[in-house]
C-alpha cells in the first residue's frame, strides 16, 4: 500500500518533509511516526495508517508535500487492519475517470494565459484524493455552479463541509494570485545574478524550511490586506512595581510573573471592549466572523525563527496561570517541540520586542486575524504629569489592523483603552 499525507486540518494542505524516521526494510507499527513535516511554523511527525514493512521512501528531506502525497510504500504485516488501508485509499488519487463535464474542465485549452486565470475556481490542479465525498446538498450545488470537484478537496473522513469549500477556494486564489505575480512585468525581478564575492569575503546559508514558510506567509499577508499602525506609549512604572512586588510569591507557586502575564490580561480586557479586534474576515462569504473566545498569539524569537503558539482563554486565567502557560510555550517553541494544534485558532497576536531591546516597529497582521500588537522596550524617560516633569517608565505600542475591517477611530479607541489597562493593574489583580 502507499501511505499519503493525510488531512492537517484547518486550512493546511502542504508542507515541507524535514524528517524520515524510517528506511527501507524497517518493520514499523501502526500509529509509529514515519516522517516530519514543517507546516504553519510547527513541525509535526506523521504516524503510519497501518503495519508492515517499508519497501520504498517515496519522499526526501526538502521536499513539499502535499495532502494526498505519497510518503512510502509499504509491504502490510501480516493482521494489519482493512481499515488502514481504507483510510489510507481516502486520500488516494482516483484511478476511474472523472465525470465527462470535469474532464472537459480540466482538460487544456487553447486560450491565452490571461483568459485561463479567469476560469472559474474550478479549474484547479488539485488531484483527486476523496473518492467518494459526502457533502450537504447546498454544499454540492455551490461546488456545481463554480465547477468544482469536490472529490480534490479532502474533507474530515470523507465529509466536505461549508468551511472545507471555502478554504479550498480561497487556495485556488492564492494559487492564482501568485501564478499572475511570477508572470513578466507583474513583479520586479532581479535584472541579474550578483556575485557579491567580488567586493570581498562572503559565505552562504541555504534558507531553511522554517524560514520559507515564515517568509511566505508575510509576504501573503502584506500583499493581501491593507494594513495600518497606530502607535502610542504606556506608563507602566506601576506595573513593574507590582511585578517586583509580588515575584516572590509567584516563584512559590512555579510560576515568574513577567510584563508579558500582565500584557496578556490587558490585552484580553481590552479585546473584550472592542470585539472587531478579536475577528476575522470571511473573504468568501463576505462576512466578519466575531470570536467569542480569547486565544492570544504569542510571538516567540527562536534561532530557526519566529513561531507563535497561541494560550487559550485567556481571559479565564489568572496570572499565575498565564505565567506558566508563557514558560512553558516558549521553552517547547526553542526547543521546536511545538504541536500543529498549539499554533492554531489564535485570535489576536502579540510580538513583544521588549526584552531584545527594540522600540516602535510596524508589526504585520497574522493572517486569517485582523489586528496584532507590537511592543518594544520600556525605557525610564521624562513626562508631563500634572504640569510637572516626572521620569516614568514609559512601554511604545503599536496596533496593526486590517482597514477592510477596522476604522481609524475604532483602532483610535482600542489604544487608549488598552493603554489605560497597562497603566490600571493593582495589587488586588495580583495577589495570589
């Protein structure tokens, strides 16, 4: 049998193998994990469907691989389950021949390039690795009229949903999208290959996996969505005194109370007030979709590159909780141990440059959400207070959104709210 990659689940359909776990004429169990794969900033292993033995690698270090792709053959042991190879041939390419109206689709046509680009969303280059997809009637119709075949979009065990559509769509677009920059005069392109040697001393780096992705991702959400910064500075001399104050208490219970646990709070508190910020945009429903729940982001600079494990319900959490959670998501982000699941379903990023030493930076929107927060380090600085110079400890903030969903006075008002609640902690918020 040839094991494919399976369903990653929420939108994700490639990735990039940095891995083999296995070789040829291995013995290997059911559910043992046979290759990583870098998706989405996380790297994951991918357990075998079924027993038996490896006959072939069908896949290298490097390669991207997409769901349905063939990882390795294998020789099933013997008592090895049908349902591992069912689940297995879900994923699997169709031998029977498409329907005559989706084989006139697919099939090459004499029009120019700029007229195939207009093709219905139909007309993608997916294979086919849901034989047999089950879908709801209005789901079925939708996929009709724009062409689609819905046998090219995996679906949860078969079942292709409202939300398996759209994300299919969407990625036919960006598909499309991209295949219109790389063609000549859409994009500037180097004039020519330069040997930078000739002006002295250099050394290479191939770009890792990680940092492609990364990459990838930013440039798709630069060139996506029409962002803009608004920045402002925090007092927060009170809030470093609470947290000298109270360390030693929290160090008792496990947990270093950091400024990012009070960050955290803040930011959930104020995302409450202003719940545009906790959204996202439908781009093909053409609806905002408001989060009633608070999974918060957490920039992580590590040596391969920045990832961002989201902490759930944070608005459920005190601050020794928070203060764990944060330990504990950026040693397993350093240490690349990050889980799929752990990068997923945040709402709101926050990129806290503080401790590197950086000031105002222009943070970009971690798409689908539609606002981010950046901060740089708290410096000790001379402020008016009540006609009087005073030094405080004074934290710039700046808040990226996404103008297609937030105006200039919403993001005017989610800053001075989210300002006041740095500057509000007592010590009533903090004891234990």
């Amino acid at each position: 049998m040839d094991v494919k990659l399976p369903n990653l689940g929420e939108g994700a359909d490639t990735g990039t193998v940095v891995g083999i776990l296995v070789k040829p004429g291995a013995q290997i169990k059911k559910g043992q994990n046979i290759i990583e794969l870098e998706t989405g900033k996380a790297v994951a292993p991918i357990p075998s469907p079924a027993a038996g033995t490896v006959t072939n690698i069908r896949v290298k270090e490097g390669d991207k691989l997409s769901v349905g792709g063939v990882i390795l053959s294998l020789d099933e042991a013997a008592g090895g389950t049908s349902t591992a190879t069912a689940a297995s041939a879900a994923s699997a390419p169709a031998k029977k021949s498409a329907p005559k109206a989706a084989a006139k689709k697919a099939a090459p046509a004499p029009e120019p390039e700029a007229e195939e680009e207009e093709e219905s969303a139909g007309a993608g280059e997916a294979e086919i690795v849901n034989e047999n997809p089950v879908a709801p009637p209005s789901v079925r119709r939708v996929a009709r009229e724009l062409g689609i075949d819905l046998r090219k979009i995996p679906g949860e065990e078969g079942r292709v949903t409202w939300e398996d559509l759209r994300n299919y769509i969407a990625r036919l677009e960006r598909v499309a999208a991209q295949k219109k920059a790389a063609k000549p005069g859409a994009a500037a392109a180097p004039a020519e290959v330069i040997d930078f040697s000739h002006w002295g001393s250099i050394y290479k780096r191939p770009v890792s996996p990680l940092r492609k992705i990364i990459g990838q991702r930013m440039l798709e959400s630069r060139q996506a969505i029409p962002e803009v910064t608004q920045f402002d500075e925090a007092d927060v001399t009170a809030l470093n005194d609470l947290r000298k104050k109270f360390a030693p208490e929290y160090e008792k219970k496990g947990a270093r109370l950091t400024v990012t646990s009070f960050i955290l709070k803040a930011v959930a508190a104020t995302l409450k007030k202003h719940p545009s910020f906790n959204a996202s945009l439908d781009e093909i429903a053409n609806e905002i979709v408001f989060k009633e729940y608070f999974h918060l982001g957490l920039a992580v600079d590590t040596e391969a590159g920045l990832l961002v494990p989201v902490i759930r319900d944070v608005d459920k959490k005190d601050l020794v909780q928070l203060s764990k959670d944060i330990a504990e998501v950026a040693t397993k982000a350093r240490d690349r141990k990050l889980g799929l699941e752990e990068m997923r379903g945040g709402t709101f990023t926050i990129s806290n440059q503080g401790g590197i030493g950086g000031g105002h930076f222009t943070p970009i929107i971690n798409r689908p959400e539609v606002a981010i927060l950046g901060l740089g380090r708290s410096i000790l600085k001379p402020v008016v207070r009540d006609g009087k110079i005073e030094t405080r400890i004074m934290m710039p903030i700046a808040v990226a959104y996404d103008h297609r969903v937030i105006d200039g006075g919403a993001a005017a008002r989610f800053t001075v709210d989210l300002v006041a609640a740095f500057e509000k902690f007592s010590e009533a918020d903090v004891k234990i």
